[in-house]
C-alpha cells in the first residue's frame, strides 16, 4: 500500500477537489491549515494534521480513502479507470483537464463513487489473474449480451447455493455488472458478505478479538467478441466452474460444454539460449537482457540466484556469469530455472522514431504467473511474440471451438 504521505506530496493541494475530498470526510481545515503555503510545506502540514487529529474515525477513514484513491494513481489504475469509464463524456472531459493520475483518481472519488469502486473491482481482478487459483475457459462468443437483473439474480441464487453447501456462507449475496469499454469484456461480480471470522485490535495496550463479516467476491471476466473468459473466485477448482456453467445457462442461455484452458507455464529453461530478437530494429526494440535469473538444485532444495546490479550495467546475467565462472558454469549443472527478469528497452513508435524510450520489466516464475497483466495493450500485442520466439510458450494455435446446447 503506498503511503498516504508520499501520495499527497504528488497532488495539487491548494484545490477545491481537495477541498471537497476533505469535507467528505469531515475533515475541517480552517484552524489547521494555510492554504496559502508552498506545496511541499502544505503537503507536510497536511498529513501531519491528518495523523494528530482527534477523532480517531475521521483519522482512521481519511488515511484508508487516501490509499485507496492511490491504488488507481499508477499506470495500471489508469488503464482501468480508462476501461471503465470511456464511455463517459463528462469524465473524458474531465480527465483532459487534470493533468495527473493522483488527480484524476481523486477527480474520480469525488464525483462518480460508483465508476471508482468499478475500477478499484477492475484492478483487484487482473491482480487476481496472475494467481494460481484464477482459470481461463472458452465459451461462445456474443458480442450484444445484456444481461438484465433476473438473469444475475439466477446466477447469482445458484452460485450462492454452491457455497452454503460447501463453505457454509453465501446467504447474502448481490451481483452486479463492470463494463470494462476498453478490453471489449464485462466484469459479472458477485459479492458474499457473510463469512464470519475474528478480528484482532488492540485495545488500550491489549490484544482482543471481536467478531468481523468479511466479504468474499467471484469476479468473471467476459469478452464480448471471442467468447474468452477468466475467472477469479475463492472455493477452488469446482467454485469457478459452477460460477462458469451457471454464467452460460442463465447469461448466454446456453448450458454444457464450457471448456477450460489449461495455464501455460512457462518454459524457463529456454532462456539459456539468451533473449536475443530477430529484425529488432526495425520495431523499435533495444537489445535486451536477462537482468536476473533464479536456479533450483531439486536434490538439495538449494536456491540461488544471480542478478546484473546497477542501472547502466547493461550486460546480461547469462554472459556475465560465463565470464566470472569459465569452469564452473553454474549454469550448466542441470539446476531447474524457477524465476526470471527480462529487461525489454523499446521506443513506443515503430522503428525507433520515438524520441521517450521505455523499458518493460518482464517477470516470470515456474508456478506460470508473470506479470504481463500490468502493461498495456499495445504493449501486450508487443511482447506476446518474443515469448514465443524466445521459447518461453508455443505459438497459439486456432482450434475449432465447443458446441454448447441451446436452451430451448
């Protein structure tokens, strides 16, 4: 979580959104603050009068909406607050207007709770993505799906049934719909909110335990035009495929023959052979380089892990360790590859005419996650070919698709 301190040296203070964000929150400025001050000594003056308030709700609450406004000031809450919003004339406008992700994030808060809470939903999902317990699976495409209350309603009773039956909450349960514009895709949620746990706080010096209802949420993620679907939900394996069937009986009023697709994992042995690209100059891409690399010896459970320090050290991991061990080759002992980190130098414009160059960080480990969810599309559609010329994954492969029985 980013500290509240380092977000609102990031913000335009002297505002009247920053004032509107404040009195939401009941927090009265006039006899703690001058607002006429430098911003960096605002923004200081600011926290601390927010950590020494007296009301330790009003204290507590602000510090919480602050980061929260903060996990949507990045690039990847942009992304999602674009998804989710594109849409809405009036926050494009708005959005033109301000002139960083702090403050569209805050702009966002403010004025339309609800699209803020569907992109903070948006993000929590594709996070959830790079999980073991997230599954993809293949079902029709149907580009004018609108599914209408009485169709979440009956999938969302038949999945809170699942639940009672296994997990023993789920008795209240709403679902509702994230429109994500961008990715082409809807969101179909579904939040529990009656799995009772205990809570730990300290009062006055001690540790107590009180009873807490804590939410749980399945999250399916549909494309539209292609018909692939995610799915992230807690109960395991047979959690998201009740979630998944039930989605195509009562959303696309098509039931049986969904079909899951089986994580890829990522061949990391593969990158022995280096990470060069054919003809990179000509899409713009710098050579780029196995910046660390983590090996496993199965017999021992020993782990090690080598790592290029320093930001102008261009050279890679592979050569530099044939260079520190001729004899050795540390590389060489059959030793399994279980991470890596790939620097991809590139200029945004075809053919290096960009004058702003990037570099993506690319992270992979044996369980098959990496972190691929967190770049843009352009710079998806940019990366998904070198895996495959790198040996990591095999080339997709278009195959027929299942039928599935329409309900009469």
């Amino acid at each position: 979580m980013v500290n509240f301190r380092g977000f609102l040296r990031n913000l335009p203070l002297n505002t009247d959104l920053m004032r509107d964000f404040l009195a939401e929150h009941l927090f009265d400025t006039e006899d703690v603050l001058d607002w006429s001050t430098d911003e960096p000594a605002l923004a200081e003056s600011l926290a601390d009068a927010i950590e020494t308030h007296p009301d330790p709700a009003v204290r507590n609450d602000l510090i919480a909406a602050i980061e929260q406004v903060a996990q949507l000031a990045d690039g990847a809450g942009s992304r999602q607050m674009m998804g989710v919003c594109s849409a809405c004339p009036e926050t494009a406008d708005a959005f033109q207007n301000l002139e960083s992700p702090e403050e569209r994030a805050l702009w966002l808060y403010v004025n339309i709770p609800g699209k803020f809470n569907e992109a903070i939903v948006a993000r929590l999902f594709d996070e959830g993505l790079a999980r073991d317990s997230s599954q993809r699976w293949t079902l029709p495409a149907c580009p004018d799906l609108k599914l209408d209350q009485d169709s979440l309603n009956a999938i969302s009773a038949t999945v809170s049934t699942f639940y009672l039956k296994r997990f023993g909450y789920g008795r209240h349960h709403k679902p509702y719909v994230v429109s994500r514009h961008v990715e082409g895709s809807i969101l179909l949620v579904i939040d529990f909110s009656d799995h009772a746990c205990n809570r730990a706080r300290w009062e006055h010096g001690t540790l107590r335990r009180s009873p807490l209802i804590l939410s749980r949420t399945s999250v399916l993620n549909f494309h539209l035009a292609t018909g692939r679907t995610e799915t992230v939900a807690p109960g395991g394996a047979e959690a998201q495929k009740v979630l998944v069937e039930t989605f195509a009986e009562h959303g696309l009023k098509k039931k049986g023959g969904a079909l899951q697709i089986n994580r890829q994992v990522y061949r990391l042995d593969s990158l022995l052979d280096g990470v060069d690209i054919f003809d990179r100059e000509t899409i713009g891409i710098e050579q780029p380089r196995l910046k660390r690399i983590a090996v496993l010896d199965r017999v021992s459970g020993l782990r090690s892990t080598f790592e290029v320090m320093g930001r102008g050290n261009r050279a890679s991991v592979e050569k530099l360790l044939r260079t520190a061990y001729p004899t050795d080759k540390p590389l060489k002992r059959q030793w399994q590859i279980v991470g890596a980190l790939i620097e991809l130098p590139f200029y945004p414009e075809v053919g290096r005419t960009g004058e702003d160059k990037k570099t993506l960080p690319l992270r992979f480990n044996r369980k098959g996650q990496a972190n691929l969810h967190k770049f843009s599309e352009a710079e998806r559609y940019l990366i998904e070919p070198l895996l495959v010329e790198w040996g990591l994954v095999d080339a997709p492969k278009i195959g027929a698709r299942p039928q599935m029985n329409v309900m009469p």
